[in-house]
C-alpha cells in the first residue's frame, strides 16, 4: 500500500507549477498561487507554509497555513461562554498574545484551507493532512491549532479530526443570496422582495444619494491606500472576533492580478472618502471581502445599506449565481434575502494536557443567535 508524504514550503514560489496542474485546484481562485501569493507578499508578520500531500510522485492533496499571534482576550470577549471557562483560558495563557496556526485563510469565510484532488480517499487524504500539520506544528512555537471551515457535507471527512483530539466548534454562518436567473438588473430583484423589504431598499440609496460611488483602479487604491486600511480598521473593531489586521497593500496586488475580477468600489462624500467595499468574481460566485465605513456618517447616508444594496447589484452585473456577504451582521443581510451557510471549525492546543482542559472551551462556544428575515414574496 502506498504511503501519503507530505512536502512543506515557505513560499508559493518554491512550488513546481506542475503540482497546481496536476492537482485540478485552479479553477477555484483561492487555490491558485496567484491568489495566494497577493497575500503572501503584502502581510510580512505572518508566516505562511504551503503542505502538498504526495502519492509517491503524484500530488494528491493541499492545505494552506498561516502562523498568526492573537491576544486571549479577543478569542474569549465575544463568544457565550461561562466566566469561569473565561478565566481559566486566560490563566492558561497569561494573557498573553498566544500564536494560533490556521489551516485556511485567515481573511477568508469558507472553505478555502484545504483540497483533495479527484477521485482520492477522502478520508485517507485528509488523516495525512491532519499528520502533516501536526508534524509542522512541532517545528513552529506555538499554542494551538485552528481548522477552518467546512460546510455540512464535508464534515463526514473533517470529523477525521477528532482522532486527533481537535474539538469542533460550530462558527457564525456565511451569509448567502442565491440569484434568480430572471433577474437582469436590481428593479427585477427589488420587484420580488415584499413591499416592505422593497422600501428599505429603497430608503438605503435614497439616503445614499449624496455620495459619489467610484469603482477603483489600482492608481486609486495606491492612491487612497491609507484612508481604505483606516476605514477597515473601524469596522474589523465593531467585529464581534477578528484574527489578524490585512495589509491593504494585498488589494493593489490582487487588483493587479485579476483587473475586473476583484473589486473595490469607494463612497465620497464631499471628495472625502467614507466607505468602500470589496468582492471578488470566483466561478459563479460574487464573494465580498472586507468593507470600510466611517461610522460617524453612517446613519445620515446609509453606507453600510447602500454598500448591502450594491453587492446584490455587482453579483447581478457578474451574472453570478450566488452572492457570499460573508459572516457577521447576519441579521441585516437576512432582510435582503441571505441565507445561512452554517460552518464547522476545529481546535486544539498543540499540547496533550493544556487540550484535555481547553476542549471544553472550545466545544462550549456558542454563536451569536439573529433574527432570519425571509424577505421574497
């Protein structure tokens, strides 16, 4: 019987482009070592190893890390756990910053960390990833590991994990539209919500009708560069969790790269930029990534509304076939007709007797429960 051995890289660059070939992985965007490099190069404080899993010359599975520092407090200050389970995390970890190795990109909801090629024992496939990252986790000094985030269909194969004593934890869900094909521009999607879902559509650009909207060239985003990373740093600080800061400079890399495919499109409001979106064009997917606002505007101009409005416009325009707005703020998203893709994560200390304590926490985690709108008539 063959064995499974996995080969590690420090760098996209040092992988063969045949491998990508020969694994099938390159239709998706975000498998790609164009996609994967934009990040690679713009984010210099974390460290990024790359595991190809081969069949004695043949690559047959690919898993994505990224080794990033988080501080205790912002794992455990927005998740329903008990004080006790609270302070015992940070009595663990002294409330220090502790080093978390994410299998999956950090900057990312969904499935995006690993792939098995066709026509592979799944289960197989993925045990010898499971060894790989913890042979990776013994040569990095760090405190745990996360996996990251697997839809229902895929947990039969992922739940492989928990003989490697991860514990699963269930994560917000992505937030999904799924687009009628009937729908050519946005008054045929408005014209199959309910009138009042209609009229708050209505009310998000009306109150937005002051601000310039611009689609942004690369010239735009190195212009504007500091003002975006600020503007994203006020909305990742209203998150109920985030991991790690990106470095806008990964989106001048990105648009450089796929041109229309990514998109960033800027809010002015007396020449003064005040939000802006991003998304990107995946197969038939529009996927939005991270947005910016100033939130001293944003009630007398609804920018974040025009923003939700402008992301069903975009997937229409790409004639996508389903939007992802992605995690948090699932409530609002719900009223334009998102709905929820649960996902499944796994933990553990990279240590035996601090996990046996920590598996606790992790399976105690609840999510944040929100009202679902069902908004099409």
């Amino acid at each position: 019987m063959s064995s499974l051995i996995p080969i590690f890289y420090d760098s996209v660059d040092d992988i063969d482009s045949k491998y990508w070939d020969a694994l099938g992985c390159c239709d998706n965007k975000y498998y790609t070592p164009d996609f994967l490099k934009t990040f690679e190069a713009a984010n210099e404080d974390i460290s990024f190893t790359y595991i190809i899993i081969f069949d004695e010359d043949k690559p047959v599975a690919f898993a994505n890390t990224q080794l990033v520092s988080i501080s205790v407090e912002t794992i455990t200050k927005n998740i329903k756990i008990s004080e006790w389970l609270k302070n015992a995390a940070n009595r663990m970890f002294c409330n220090n910053q502790i080093k978390i190795l994410f299998v999956g990109n950090v900057f990312l909801s969904g499935e995006y960390g690993t792939f098995l090629r066709e026509g592979q024992d799944k289960k197989k496939t993925f045990r010898a990833i499971a060894k790989a990252v913890k042979k990776l986790s013994k040569s990095q000094r760090m405190h745990g590991i996360f996996i990251k985030d697997f839809k229902e269909e895929s947990l039969y194969i992922t739940d492989e994990l928990k003989g490697f004593n991860y514990a699963s934890m269930q994560v917000e869900p992505n937030m999904i539209i799924s687009l009628k094909p009937e729908w050519n521009a946005f008054e045929d999607y408005k014209n199959a919500l309910k009138s009042k879902y209609r009229v708050k559509a209505n009310k998000a650009d009306s109150k937005s009708e002051s601000l310039v909207a611009k689609l942004f060239t690369n010239e735009d985003i190195a212009k504007h560069k500091n003002e975006l990373q600020k503007l994203y740093e006020n909305t990742i600080a209203n998150a109920n969790f985030n991991a790690q800061i990106l470095n806008l400079n990964t989106y001048t890399n990105l648009k450089a790269v796929y041109k229309d495919k990514f998109i960033v499109k800027g809010y002015f409001f007396e020449e003064k930029l005040v939000g802006f979106l991003s998304a990107m064009v995946n197969q038939e997917n529009l996927d939005a990534h991270f947005i910016g606002l100033d939130y001293s505007l944003n009630k007398k101009f609804a920018i974040y509304p025009r923003i939700l409005n402008d992301y069903v416009r975009l997937g229409i325009e790409y004639n996508s076939k389903r939007i992802n707005l992605g995690r948090t703020a699932s409530e609002i998203k719900s009223t334009l007709g998102a709905e929820p893709e649960d996902l499944i994560c796994y933990f553990r200390h990279k240590r035996t007797i601090p996990n046996h304590f920590i598996k606790p926490l992790a399976s105690n985690v609840k999510i944040k429960s929100f009202k679902q709108h069902h908004p099409f008539k």
